[in-house]
C-alpha cells in the first residue's frame, strides 16, 4: 500500500505493528517516525562524543606551542573530522533529522511522515557517512580540513579524501530525503483546525531549513563529485596546472556550506521558540514576525556566501556585495533574540534545566551574532580570517548556540520521548559546567585570532601559550560537562520517575498524547482548541 | 520613600551604557600594533563597531538578566505571565534600528575598502604611465595584441591595489612573493634578490605580487591587518606602506598541510638608509657567490636547482626545496 495514504485524517492502524516497540526495534528499517528520531538523536550524540574527544586531543596538542602530542598529520586529520562530525553527524541529523523527524508530525496532529519508508532511508543513509568517516581514519584520514579545497585535497591522503567524499555525499542525500519529507509533511498533513498561523514555530523553523538544504545541498554534492573525480579519474576541474580553476571550487563549496550555518540554527531557534513560551508561562512575542524571519533568514542565506572567500580570489564587487548581504542578516536575527528577550519579560520564569539552557543559548548567541557582524564586514575579515577569531566566533553560534539548543530540546522533551523525568539538580549542575566551559574555552579565542594566531594550526607562536592553556582548561572543563548529562539520561531513561502526558503544562499538540506517545500518536486526532502558545488566557476566551 | 521615575532610569542606564561601549571602544588592547597605513583604516571601523557592539551587547543582557531576576516564578505561584503576544510599533523599532545600523556600517565599510585599496587590485601601470585597467574599458580593439592580453591580466588580479591618493600610480618597490609548503620565497625583480624574508623600506609604497607553487597559502602580516590568499593559477596582489620600523611576523593563514602552523617568517621594516644598506650588501653577494650561475638562463634549471643558492639566505631546508621538483 502506497505510504502517500497515510493522512492526517486517516484513523485506524496504516501498517502492521506491534502495539509497542520492542529495544531491538529501534536497530532496524523502522518507518516510525518517532523511532526514526530516536535513532538520530542517539547515533548523532553517539557522534558528538567522538567529535568531542577529537577536539580534546586538539585542545591538549594546543597546551604547548610545539607540535609533540600528535603527528602534525594526524591533528590535520583530527581537525578535519571535528568540524566534518560536529556539522554533519551531530547537529545537522540532531537538530533536524532527531527532533524533526520525533516532533513534527506530533505538533502538526499526523500520525507519521508523509513518506515513512523515505523517512527510514535517510536515517539509514547516514549510517554509511559514519563508517566511511570512522573507517578514513585507516587511511589516515582526510587532512585538508572540512572545506577541503584544493590542490591541498587533492594531493594529501587520497583514500582518506574519496571516502570523506563520499560520507558527506550520503549525508547529503539523507539531508535531501528528509527535507522533501519535511516539506511535504507540514503543508499537507497539519489537523484541518491548524492553518499556517496557528503552526508551532517549530514547524515552521523545520519548514524553512528545508526549503535551504533542498536548494544548497545539490550544489556542494556536485563540487564534491567533481573533486572526486579529479582524486581519482585523472580529470582537471580544480587542477590547476591543467587549467582547472581551484576558487571555483569555494563558490561549489561555500554555496552550500554557508546556508549549512542556517541549517544547524534554525531548528534550534525553532527549539527555542517552544522552550522559552511554555518555561516562562507566556505567549511568545511577535508570532508572525518570528515565523516569517526564518523564511528571510533562509532566503538572504542563499546570498551570503562569498564572505567565506574575501581573501580568495574575490574581486572587490563581490567583496563589496557580499558584506553588505551579509550584514542584513543581521536584522531577521535580530528579530527573532528581541522577540524572546520580550518573551521572557512579565513572565513567571521556572528554571528548569531546559530554561537555563534557552536563556544561556540567548546570552551566548548575542556574543556570536555580534562577533559575526564584524567578521562579515570586508576591511575586518581580510585581518582576521582564518584566525581564532573565526573559530571563536563560529563556536559561540554552534556550541554556545545550537548544542545549547539540543540540549534545551533534550531536557525539555526527554519526558515525552521516553515517558521518565530527567533529574533537575543534576540537570544544572550540567548546565553551569557547560556554561562555565563554553565561555573559558572560546571567549579568549577571539584575542588569540585578532592577535596574530592562525586557525588550523598544531605549531604556534610560543607567545600565545597562556591564552591558549586557558582555552585547554576550558575545553577539559567541558569534556567533564558531558558526565552528569550521560549519568542522567542513562539512569532515567529506565529509573527515573514517571512523566505524565503533560508535565509542563504545555499547549502544543505533542503535549495532548501519552508520554511516550503510542505508535500512531493519538487515538483519536486531536483538535486545536486554542493557540499553541495560548498561556496568560482563559483557553475558553481563546476558543470561542 | 519615593519611587524614582522610569525616564530618569533610562536616561542614566543610556548615558552609562553609552560610556562604558565608547571607552571599551577606544580602550581596547585587543589588535596587535599598528605598523601599516591599511592598520589605522581597519582599527578605526573594528572599533566603531566595538562601540555599536559593546552597546547592543550591555542593553541585551542586562534586560536578559533583568528579566530573569524581576520575571522568576516565586514560591508557591503557579499562575501564568502577562498574555502579551506582540507590540507592533515595538517589533517595527527593533527591525528598523538594526537595519539601519546594518546600512550605516556596511557604507562605511565600503569607503574604508576605498581608502585600503581594495577597489585597485590589478591597476597595473604601463612604462608610460597610463593606466591598462582604464584601458581595457575602452574597445580592446584599439589595443595590439599584446596589449589585450596585459589588459584582460590586468583585470583578473584580486587582493588590495593602490590606495585611492595613489590610484595610477606605480608603487615603489615591487617584490615577488612565492608562497610553497612551508615557506615564503620574496624576488625583487629590479635587483634579482632572493630572500625568505620580506625586507621593505619604511613609509613606502610596496607591492606584493603574490602566487602560489603547490597549494593555496595565504599571506598575512597581523600588524598590517593584511591578508591575501596565495593561489595557484591565479595572481593576487597586496599593496601597502609599513609606516614604523620594525620586524613583524608573516604568517601563512590558509592550511597548506601537515606543517601549516610552521610556514612564517618575517617582514623587517628598515628606514630607507637601513634599506639600501641591505639592498647593496644583497646585490654584492649575489655577484660575487654565484658569478658563474649568473649567465645561466633561470628558465634551464629546476625551481630546486635555480633556489639551491638561496636556501641558507631563506631558511629554507633542501627537503622543502625538493618539494618543488616533484
């Protein structure tokens, strides 16, 4: 039977299965979405670990100005595999594929994705990108960093190379799947009562990451095809001394990889949009302003991305250009902190682990967002690209903005994916370390980069050492952060006490089934009755 | 005791804020020092913006922390906030502020990219003074051949050309700068000097052409504030006055491979007697160490062979050099 039959009107049982997931279940083709997100969100935190203990033996390797814990060779590799894993083996299938695929169809009332069996193979697309990531690194592992321009990736560890190649082609790919999913599912399968406006922000910060990575990811599948190539069919695309053109290869890259950023961000301020309303008991401020920020955000994305190459071979127009484009991303973004800075205000706010985690997201974003507005200006970056500062500034948006983010998703819907409550005292003890570490490792990055220190390096300048030992300790601080987390999700999972179908008193439509929900979510359909941030009113009020 | 009124707050949290940002602005000691005309341009902008930034920065927060501090559930209250779900003139202020700050910047940063010389990259100036880019925008057809080839080259230089006082006009000095794995080459095409140091008079006006042999490099001096990509197949260019005397760092910023971190070197800033000194006592060595190599043809040899002399002089070690023949 054709999976495109499975509507939001359809009641009843669609496919065979058992009436509750068995633990091996979640180790096979499964077309639930609610297993599917599960199984993104563990893989993909499997990874964060193994991305975090990489930059571990970075942060150690950087305690001393020489090269002498690592081959210099192999910190190229680990450097290269960071930033490949974190981007997309973690918070890319995390943020999107983990809490996309277990939240919206349970926010919008359907009872699974519009293509269960698609929705199944993305998932199992990017167990391949893991193994080939993981089996590079018996080649050596790719070593010309995540950008991998050439000539540099095209003579240094050609294996290794081909086979990262090929893994960020099938995330790619399993990105793709997903995303049509996504899009499809939102616009056809919302309850009748849901029109566009009543939709979780949530659901529109997944729609708009959709609509980016279906029209940017092709673009870096075709750069990276092309690269592939010239490793290993002898053609010239980016071989210069063969007339290839190597800056052609940046524009293939960075017209991708720049909206990647947008990728990583936006579900997580869709996140924060549902975290920061139901913990601060208020509806959030500037609904339609937020939505339709996301849509401009991943519109102006799209044409931003020369200001990765203003010291490439860019002519001034498009320096000139591409500074003013991205400058103006700066107002959307703008847009959506103001909006929950005044979420918060005349709030009662409950500091829950998941608050602390949105408020502290904020605080850090503002840093990064600030940071980015100097970077992305011509005359600023042509100082400090490539340096600590660009490192420092992408980290407060990655770390202290989308990691924070799934964190915040976690503790605020572990009790709805797993049914058990997440023990709080252990839940800030978790978020202070995380905190302290966050800012000790990547603030005193930003006067290493203005000073003088490339990024990318395993030697350095010995007068940088001390600003670099503080960053070292940070960077253990957080690595330390990560315990009380695992000892927390571990334990509760199976002994924690019992979450009820609502535990925070929530409006959106995943709160109104049983916690975890059952394998087609409701029963029977939900309706909407009021707004999904009707709090502060009467619901009567709202639904008459 | 008497409630003190809500615009004498504002105005004192705004006159505070403005201070704190202007200070934090101008007080900073974040850049290195300043040892290039482009370093003034790029410290004044990066400093404004620290302005804009440290304000926006102490209003967010401290209503972050306001909010979270005034706004907390107290104890026993289970009641929802305020049911405020938008302030139509609030959201157009906070969208309108913002983006006029974005426009306001991102003009300055064009005219400071005027006054670097970003807007001249390939100016290239003819033996008698006329100006090739200008040319090429007049009918290549008037051109000869040769002319037309000079003029399209002259368009696809990227990187910063001369400073808008100067624009036409052909620098002092003129250095050929290599970049390979992992050190610098620096010809001066006038005295045939090969050196792994850049040596510049101080308060000229100099030109870099820069390339690339292997991978992409990139060459920056963080105390002139600037950075140009060395590529292979393309040409590229930096233009600058170093106006203080002085040794400063050049640092390969693009990865380049395993020993990336390793691939500096130095520029050394001379007063212009200092300079001629170094220009002189390098031109005699070069005469009178390699006489014979002299009526060799450089483009017989091997880049390995060709370099061969120069190794000691640029620090260069012969296993780097034989990267060059592969």
């Amino acid at each position: 039977m054709a999976q495109a039959n499975i509507t939001g009107e359809m009641i009843g049982n669609s496919f065979p299965h058992p009436d509750k997931w068995k633990w091996y279940h979640y180790f096979t083709f499964n077309v639930d979405h609610k297993v599917i997100g599960i199984q993104y969100l563990v893989s993909a935190f499997f990874f964060y670990l193994v991305g975090g203990a990489m930059a571990l033996v970075m942060r150690a390797e950087l305690a001393t100005p020489s090269s002498d814990l690592v081959d210099p060779n192999f910190y190229n590799a680990l450097l290269t595999n960071h930033g490949t894993i974190m981007i997309f083996l973690w918070i890319v299938p995390g943020a999107i594929g983990g809490f996309g695929n277990y939240l919206v169809p349970l926010m919008i009332g359907a009872r699974d994705m519009a293509f269960p069996k698609l929705n199944a193979l993305a998932f199992w697309i990017t167990v391949p990108a893991g193994l080939l990531i993981v089996g590079s690194f018996f080649f050596g592992g790719a070593q010309s960093g995540w950008t991998s321009y050439p000539p540099l990736s095209l003579i240094t560890a050609n294996t290794a190379q081909s086979m990262w190649i090929l893994a960020i082609v099938c995330a790619g790919t399993s990105s793709i799947l997903g995303a049509l999913n996504f899009i499809i599912t939102i616009w056809k399968m919302r309850v009748p009562s849901m029109g566009w406006n009543d939709m979780p922000l949530f659901c529109w910060a997944i729609l708009a990451t959709s609509l980016l990575a279906l029209f940017s990811t092709p673009v870096l599948a075709a750069g990276l095809v092309l690269l592939l190539f010239d490793i290993n069919f002898g053609t010239s695309f980016f071989r210069p001394e063969n007339g290839g053109d190597v800056v052609m290869y940046q524009h293939l890259f960075w017209f991708y990889s720049h909206p990647a950023v947008y990728l990583m961000i936006l579900p997580i301020f869709g996140i924060m949009s549902e975290v920061i309303p139901v913990h601060a008991r208020k509806p959030i401020f500037g609904y339609k302003a937020i939505a339709y920020s996301s849509l401009t955000i991943c519109i102006i994305g799209l044409f931003v991305w020369v200001h990765h190459m203003f010291t490439s071979g860019t002519p001034p127009w498009m320096r000139m250009f591409f500074t003013v484009s991205t400058l103006i991303v700066a107002v959307p973004t703008g847009v959506k902190i103001f909006s929950w800075v005044a979420t918060l205000w005349g709030g009662k706010i409950r500091y829950t682990s998941a608050m602390l985690f949105a408020i502290g997201l904020l605080a850090m974003f503002v840093f990064g967002g600030l940071s980015g507005v100097t970077l992305g200006t011509a005359p600023v970056d042509i100082h400090v690209h490539d340096t600590y500062y660009v490192v420092a500034h992408f980290h407060y948006v990655l770390f202290g903005g989308s990691v924070f983010g799934i964190y915040a998703g976690l503790y605020h819907w572990f009790p709805k994916i797993t049914g058990r409550m997440l023990n709080e005292p252990l839940g800030k003890v978790h978020f202070i370390l995380t905190f302290i570490g966050t800012n000790l490792t990547f603030l005193p990055m930003h006067e290493l980069g203005l000073k003088g220190m490339p990024r990318r390096v395993a030697m350095y300048d010995p007068q940088f050492q001390y600003i670099n030992i503080i960053c070292t300790i940070g960077a253990f601080v957080l690595g330390l952060s990560i315990l009380p987390f695992l000892i927390n999700a571990i334990w509760s999972w199976s002994n924690g006490p019992k979450a009820s179908g609502n535990p925070w008193n929530a409006k959106t439509l995943e709160w109104t089934t049983d916690s975890p929900p059952i394998i087609e979510n409701w029963d029977v359909l939900p309706v909407m009755t009021e707004g999904p941030y009707a709090y502060g009113e009467e619901p009567a009020e709202v639904s008459s | 005791m008497k409630q003190i009124p809500a615009p004498l707050w504002t105005l004192t949290i705004g006159v505070i804020v403005t201070l704190v940002s202007l200070w934090v602005g101008f007080n900073n000691d974040w850049l290195p020092e300043q040892a290039s005309a482009q370093s003034v341009l790029v410290d004044n902008f990066f400093n404004v913006m620290v302005v804009i930034g440290t304000a926006l920065f102490l209003v967010v927060e401290g209503t972050i922390v306001y909010c979270m501090v005034q706004f907390r559930r107290r104890k026993g209250d289970d009641t929802d906030g305020l049911a405020i779900d938008g302030n139509l003139p609030l959201e157009a202020f906070w969208t309108a502020i913002p983006a006029v700050i974005v426009i306001g910047l991102g003009i300055y940063s064009v005219q400071i990219f005027q006054d670097m010389g970003g807007f001249a990259p390939g100016d290239q100036v003819h033996e008698h003074g006329t100006r090739l880019a200008q040319a090429s925008t007049a009918p290549l057809g008037d051109l000869t051949a040769a002319e037309v080839d000079e003029a399209l080259l002259a368009q696809s230089v990227y990187g910063i050309g001369a400073p808008l006082d100067k624009e036409g006009q052909a620098a002092d000095l003129e250095v050929n700068v290599a970049g390979m794995q992992y050190a610098w080459i620096f010809t001066y095409p006038n005295s045939g000097i090969v050196d792994g140091e850049l040596h510049v008079p101080v308060n000229a006006d100099v030109k870099l052409n820069i390339s690339a042999n292997d991978v992409i490099h990139s060459f920056w001096v963080p105390q002139f504030r600037l950075k140009q990509d060395a590529i292979p197949g393309k040409e590229t260019e930096l233009r600058f006055v170093a106006t203080k005397p002085g040794t400063y760092p050049v640092v390969c910023a693009e990865l380049c491979g395993g020993y990336h971190g390793a691939m500096r070197t130095q520029v050394i800033v001379h007063s212009p007697s200092e300079f001629n000194n170094w220009l002189e006592q390098r031109t005699a060595q070069a005469e009178t160490g390699t006489a014979e190599t002299v009526a060799i043809n450089p483009a017989d040899l091997t880049d390995a062979d060709y370099l061969a002399p120069y190794g000691k002089a640029a620090g260069v070690e012969s296993h780097l050099l034989a990267h060059l023949s592969d």
